[in-house]
C-alpha cells in the first residue's frame, strides 16, 4: 500500500540521518573548551583507587565549558601513551591526567617532552624540577590523615584491640598509611596494635582474600587495607562478621553491618583547581599536594559499625587535622626498636614521604 | 541447459590459457569471499548488539575508521599495534600448514623477549656498538622462541603430546618463568616500583623508521611474511610441509622426514614469536617485565586464522585488528562504552569465522568446471 511504503520510507530516512548525525557530532571539536583527558588503570567502578578519580571526573562534567573524556583498563605499558596520544590527537585535550603509578617513567616522561604545548598531571608524588619538563607535574593526596582518622575511630570499635591491615607493597606511601592507622589505633585506645600483611601487588583478589581470612583467624576484628581495589578485602571481612575500614573510595555500601569509616581521596579539589586555572589561562603548579588542610582527603561518612564514641574521637581528630595537628610526635621507635622518628615532624614534611619502616605498635615485616 | 552450456563451454575452451587464469581466479575467489562475508555478517551482528546497547553502529564505524585509518595519527597508531601481531600471527600460520593447531606464541614471545634482555646485560656494560648488541640480542630471542615452541613441536611428534595445550601449558611456564627471574635475581635494584630487568638505554633502542613513529619490527614482520609465503610455495621444503599438513600418513610413506619437518615449523614460529618479544623489549619498553605478557600472542591466532594461515595474508589482517584496538581507545572515550566492547568484537569475528569454514564448497558459483577440465 503506498502510504505505507511512503512511512517506511521516510522513516528509513530520518532514521539513517539521525544516525548519521549522531556520527558527525562526534567529530566536531568544541573550540576554546577545557579538555581533560583521563586514564585509569582499571575499571571505574572498582570500589577503589579509580572510582576515586573516576567520582572526581564526574564532578569536573558539570562544569560548564569544561569536557572530560576518560579512557580506563589502560595497562601500565606503551599502551598508556598510546591512550595519551590519542585524546592529544584526536581529542585535542589540554591537560592529560594519568593516574596509575607505572605510568609516570618512560610514558608521561617521554611524551611531556613531545607534546610540549599539552600538560601531563600524574597522581603520585614523582615529579622533579631537576629531572623532568615543565608541562609535567605531579599531585597526590596525603591518604595518611585519613587512615589516622579511621584509626582512631577503629581503636574505639575493637574488642580484642587487634586490627588488621591487608597491604599491597612496602612502599612508602603505603607504610605511611599502616603507621598512621596504628597511631591514631593508639591515640583513642593505647591496647590496640596493628598487624599487617603484603599481597605483593596492587590488585591481587585470590591474595587479598587470603590475607583478610588469616588476619581474621588470628583474632583481629577489624580489617582495613591498602590496595587498588578494597572490595575483596571489605567484603570478605563482611561475610566474617568483623568490622571494616575502607580506602580509596566509598565502600561503605559493601559492608551495610560492618563499615566503620574509610579513608578517601578528594581528587575533585585538584581537578576542578586544574579545569578553572586552564580557563583562565593561567600556569599550572607543577606540585599539589595536601591532606585535611587544604580540602584534599575525606573520610567515608560512618557507618553502621561505627558507636558513638568513635564517631566523636574521629571527628575531633578531622578538626584536629584541618588544623594541622601533627600525626608524628617524636621520639617514635620502629617495630625493630631503632628510633627512626627522632622529633615532631609537620604532616607534609618530605622526611615522612621516605618512610620505610613499621613503627612500633605494627607486627609484620617488610621483606 | 545444455543448450547455453555447450557454446560457453566451448567459448571457455577457446579462450585457452586466458580462460585457465579466470578459472583459476574464480576458485580462489572463494579464499577471498567467504572470510569477507564472515566479517560482513560479524559487522552485521556487532550492530545489533550496539543498537541494544542503545548505541549508533554507523558512529562506531566511523570511529573505527577515524581512530584507525583516518588520520596520519591513527595510521601510525594502527601499524605500531599490528607489528607484533604479524610475527605472532606466522607463528601459528606456519605450524599451522604441516597440521599443527599452536596457540603458545605468548609464552614463545615473553621467553624470546627475556632472553634478548638478559643477553643485553653484559653487552650494554661492556659497551659493545648498539647495531651489533641489537643483532645478538634479536638473535638469542629468536633461538629461545625456537627451542621453546619446537619443544612442543618435538612432544606432538615424539609422544602423541596434544600440541594446542603443551604450547598452551608453556605459555603459562614461560611467563612464570620470566617473572621468577625478573623479580628475583635478574631484577633492577634501581626501579623500586616495577620489578624490570636492567633497561638496555636509549643508546640501544631500535629506532623508528625515518619519517614516521613506527618502529623497524614492522619491516620485519612484513619481510617475514614475504619470505614465509616464498618457503611454503617455492621450496620443496615448503611442499613438503603442505604435504604432510594435508596427510601426514602418506607423507610418511612417501619417506618424507615428517617429524624433522614438524620441529623445524615450530622452531620457524618460535623463531617468529621470539623475535617479536625482542621487538617489545628494544623497540617500546627497553626492559623485560611483566608488560611483555600484553596478549599479543593470543590476537595472533585470531589474526592467523583470519587469514586462513596464509603468511601473505597475515599483513592485511593485522593491520585491520592493528586497526579495531587502535580505535578501541577513542570509541571508548566517544562512546562511552567500556573498553571491553572491542574484544567482544574480536570474539565475535573469531566465532563467526570459525562457523564459516562449513561453507566452503557449497556455493555454486565458485565450482567451475571450465577450461582446465578437458575432455
């Protein structure tokens, strides 16, 4: 019948138009907008380390006149500066945030001296004046202050004032936050202790689980960690029935019975800071960092596991953070008894960014 | 029927040495047709799962083209991506055509790699010229990749071993392996975050080729396919290979060495393999670690299958799958679709393609009967 065909028809053809134009529109550039390209190194929705950039990207798409376009799974190989090249290329992003560790040295590197015009940002605290160009720069958050906050509140929610802390490498950011857990354990209640065990890598999910079992077997009853993604981690403990602590990013909706508190990161500081000095056109600070006192870590609102007392003792010691009441008080020996922390040092002291002890208080080794 | 046979069989007949080269030309059409209509249903398929993803298939496309091809960037990005994969891919063509199904290019190009590194260790200290350090290192990659697969070789032939999961079982070792010596005692005590053997320094690295951001493994990869093509089509070698992929039984009893040739293919794709692993480690990473596991090995079987194990074929077909994980990265970030979209790509193409072999011979168009069959 004609008319039908006549429908069909045209159907057929604002169909394919309407195909068609979503296809172009893809490939318009918007001119003199912010574009930030970021890359994870694992999904974005892994209750850990990229879920953290991955919340702060959201936030930087309600800006107006600002685009983000976001890439994640990007291993730590040459794949990463293929995946930075591209948004650069293709994109025509202003501002590259890489935010895996092994992607800084050779990729960002090499391509911060080939792209001049472009700024690299990369979240770890690796960047020096002396060694690397200019557009590149580093940012990280000082995570310790919120460990010490979840430990304080963890001293106060233990029976058996035995916590355990599953961790990936010795490195010194990650002693940092076991040292700093266990002094803010011992602040709210001086019986508590520490023990930890390394998986060996960022994101182990066969180890991780094994480490909480054991830790749990071993009498601790509540469990935190450091490792790329906690989920394994809390939800194990969870099933346990002990207690948790959470890291990176919210894992609070893991452990409904358990959750105490959990250390964040606010990376939504420091991007919006980059998206609003991109559009004013002004240089980029080639380090920024911070904790409490400059907005840029958070603690998970508590959770059920969290009584009363322990929500108090934690929010006075974020108060006391803001106003940056230092972690380390001197003398402090390290698990081996040497002292190893002679005098008070600042939070963002650089002596603390080279720790590598455990201090003591921590049972566990490094190697 | 017979009234408009007989003039065109006697037209086909008259046309003589011209009418066999169509002939010809039309039965191996169908080695071209059939993998072309299995991509085409493939793309057809891989739509409607998009459009129930609530996706535009045609702006996929077009990133596909635009992130692949469509740009003097993305060309380059591509061609980077299919160097290692024509090497993988040889290696499992060449095994392929004496008979053998060997999937274990990963562990061949991961120990190839290692051992191109370790060799360099003392080569770079003793400051030996880079042009010769390349040439020893690329050799010791090659002759592990070969030892390591034509082991596999040697247990089909030897021992009735399954070959598809020894070399499987191998890659497995290999990279095991690798990862206990370049954690342990071959490990750079200088790079606290990322256990590495002693990276090999700029001086050493395989460059780019002049006027472009490709490096020389690409050039190897094509000039080995050539002479690959050359070995199975030109050689008695090469027909002796064909021959016994075809029957191995009555390659035996025509005398042929049939085991000889079985280990001499795997060590050739081992060789392939291995060489490959060299390319990663002097061309991108400079040093061996656990980046060489990068699954380059396993897309070399897609791309070798593709190319229904011919080595000519291989060049085509990696530069398209060059070109599908080349774009994978912008239809991710344009589409918003997780990056797992590009490998349920692949996947669906292998599966496809698998399921296309049972046409061959089933159309008519291709069976000729014409002027090389005289009566």
């Amino acid at each position: 019948m004609p008319q039908m065909t006549f429908n069909r028809r045209v159907f057929l053809k604002t169909g394919a138009a309407a195909l068609v134009a979503t296809g172009s529109a893809a490939r318009i550039a918007r001119a003199g907008n912010v574009i930030i390209g970021i890359v994870y190194v694992g999904p974005r929705d892994d209750f850990g380390w990229n879920q953290a950039h991955a919340v702060a990207a959201q936030a930087l798409k309600t800006i107006p006149g600002v685009t983000v376009v976001e890439e994640e799974n990007v291993p730590e190989t040459d794949a990463c500066s293929k995946a930075m090249e591209s948004m650069i290329n293709l994109d025509n992003a202003n501002i590259i945030l890489g935010t895996s560790f092994g992607y800084f040295d050779p990729f960002m590197v090499d391509l911060a001296k080939k792209y001049a015009k472009v700024e690299l940002r990369h979240a770890a605290p690796l960047w020096s004046a002396s060694k690397h160009p200019m557009n590149l720069g580093s940012y990280f958050g000082y995570l310790n202050q919120a460990h010490y906050v979840d430990g304080v509140a963890a001293g106060l929610s233990t029976k058996s004032n035995k916590l355990g802390f599953v961790a990936a490498k010795p490195i010194a950011s990650v002693l940092s936050n076991i040292n700093s857990f266990m002094l803010g354990a011992k602040k709210s209640n001086p019986n508590a202790s520490v023990q930890v065990i390394f998986t060996g890598d960022w994101s182990l999910p066969v180890r991780e689980a094994e480490a909480t079992n054991t830790l749990v077997d071993a009498g601790n009853d509540v469990i935190t960690c450091h490792v790329d993604s906690p989920k394994v981690v809390i939800e194990t403990a969870e099933k346990r029935g002990v207690k948790t602590c959470g890291h990176n990013a919210s894992q609070a909706p893991l452990a409904p019975k358990g959750f105490i508190t959990g250390a964040e990161y606010k990376w939504v500081t420091i991007y919006k800071g980059y998206a609003t000095e991109l559009a004013e056109g002004k240089k980029l600070p080639n380090m920024v960092a911070g904790g409490y006192e400059s907005d840029m870590v958070q603690n998970t609102p508590f959770g059920a596991g969290a009584d009363e007392a322990a929500r108090k003792a934690a929010t006075v010691a974020i108060a006391d953070l803001k106003n940056k009441k230092p972690i380390y008080v001197g003398p402090l020996k390290d698990n081996k008894g040497k002292v190893v922390i002679d005098k008070t040092y600042d939070n963002l002291d650089p002596f603390l960014d080279q720790m590598n002890y455990l201090l003591e208080g921590v049972q566990g080794s490094i190697t | 029927m017979t009234d408009i046979a007989e003039p065109l069989g006697r037209a086909a007949i008259s046309l003589g040495q011209w009418g066999d080269l169509s002939v010809r030309l039309r039965r191996g059409a169908e080695y071209i047709a059939i993998p072309l209509l299995a991509l085409a249903i493939t793309g057809v398929l891989f739509s409607i799962f998009l459009l129930a993803l609530g996706k535009s298939p045609i702006e996929f496309f077009q990133l596909v083209d635009r992130g692949g091809f469509g740009t003097a960037f993305s060309v380059q990005n591509t061609l980077q991506r299919s160097s290692p994969l024509i090497l993988t891919a040889l290696a499992v063509a060449l095994p392929a055509r004496i008979g053998l199904i060997i999937i274990g290019g990963e562990g061949a190009l991961v120990v190839g790699g290692f051992a191109a590194a370790v060799v360099a260790i003392p080569l770079v200290t003793g400051n030996v010229p880079p042009l010769l350090t390349l040439c020893v290192m690329a050799a010791a990659g090659m002759l592990v990749g070969a030892v390591w697969i034509g082991i596999v070789g040697y247990l089909r032939y030897a021992r009735g071993v399954n070959e598809t999961i020894a070399s499987l079982l191998m890659t497995y070792i290999g990279i095991a392996f690798m990862n206990f010596f370049v954690e342990g005692s071959l490990r750079d005590l200088t790079n606290p975050n990322k256990p590495s053997t002693m990276p090999i320094g700029d001086a050493y690295m395989v460059g780019k080729i002049p006027g472009t951001d490709v490096h020389w493994g690409l050039i190897a990869g094509i000039v080995l396919a050539i002479l690959l093509s050359i070995l199975l089509s030109r050689t008695t070698f090469g027909f002796a290979v064909r021959v016994a992929g075809g029957n191995p039984r009555a390659a035996l009893a025509q005398g042929l060495p049939v085991g000889k040739l079985i280990v001499i293919c795997c060590a050739i794709a081992g060789a392939c393999a291995g060489l490959a692993g060299f390319f990663e480690v002097a061309a991108i990473q400079g040093r061996a670690n656990a980046s060489l596991v990068a699954g380059y090995g396993f897309t070399g079987i897609l791309v070798s299958f593709l190319a229904r194990h011919n080595p000519l074929a291989i060049i085509p077909v990696a530069i398209l799958f060059g070109g599908i994980v080349a774009s994978g990265g912008l239809i991710e970030r344009r589409m918003g679709l997780p990056d797992a979209t590009v490998l349920v790509l692949q996947g669906l193409t292998f599966v496809v393609l698998l399921m296309s072999e049972t046409l061959y011979g089933r159309f008519k168009i291709f069976q000729v009967r014409g002027a090389t069959e005289r009566t």
